[in-house]
C-alpha cells in the first residue's frame, strides 16, 4: 500500500522527469556557420573557428584553471609563513609543497594513461 510520502515522492519525480525530457540543451552551429562560409578567405574562416573554439574551451577550462590558481596560492601562502618561522622550517616546507605537488601530478598522469590504454585496448578487442 502506498503512503502519502511516497506518492508525493513518486509525483515529484514524475514531474522532474517531464521537465528534463521537454527542454533539451541547446546546440550551438557557430563553428559549422564559420567553416561552411565560403564568401570568406581560408585563413579569415581558420581565423574565425579558432576564436568560436578558444571561447567555447575557455568555458570549459575555466573552473580548472581557477582552481589551479588556488592551489599555488595556497601553496604560496604555506611558504610564506613558514618563513617567518625560519630558514630551515621554510625549506621543509618548500621541499614538501614541491614533493606534494609533483607526486600528485604524476599519480594523475599515470592514471589518465593507464586508463586512456585501457580504453583503447577494450575497443580494440570489441572491433576484433
């Protein structure tokens, strides 16, 4: 038997459902619009794409690039007052922040490789 929480439960997902399915996302042909006006020199529309591309990459990449920006703030910050705390300490600090930093980078360039050969490998043998 179903109680009156799950009906309003089920009525509010019915709705969300409806809403997701009746708007969809909006598709932009400004790129396709560059390249297929042939009124326009070829490098004039290369010149064109590029400035459609960089701004739709710049959308993309920017909470990244901000959250790049904090994180050599903040590292910046931890060596600014370990300095104050002396030579030695400061050094401490730089050498962890630096060695943090670099194994980071490097766990995250392993993991993207190895799941980049992964993919490939997985559609290779799908299309054997």
């Amino acid at each position: 038997m179903e109680t009156i929480a799950e009906g309003e439960v089920n009525q509010i997902m019915s709705k969300s459902k409806e809403q997701s399915t009746s708007t969809p996302e909006p598709v932009s042909s400004a790129l396709e619009d560059v390249l297929s006006d042939m009124s326009l020199s070829y490098l004039r529309r290369l010149q064109r794409a590029t400035t459609v591309e960089l701004n739709t990459l710049f959308k993309l990449a920017a909470p990244a690039i901000v959250v790049y920006l904090l994180n050599n703030v903040t590292s910046m910050a931890t060596q600014i007052f370990c300095g104050h705390l002396g030579n030695l300490e400061l050094a401490a600090a730089s050498l962890g922040n630096n060695g943090i930093q670099i194994f980071a980078y490097g766990v995250m360039v392993t993991l993207s490789l190895s799941l980049s050969l992964s993919l490939s490998l997985s559609c290779l043998w799908m299309f054997m």
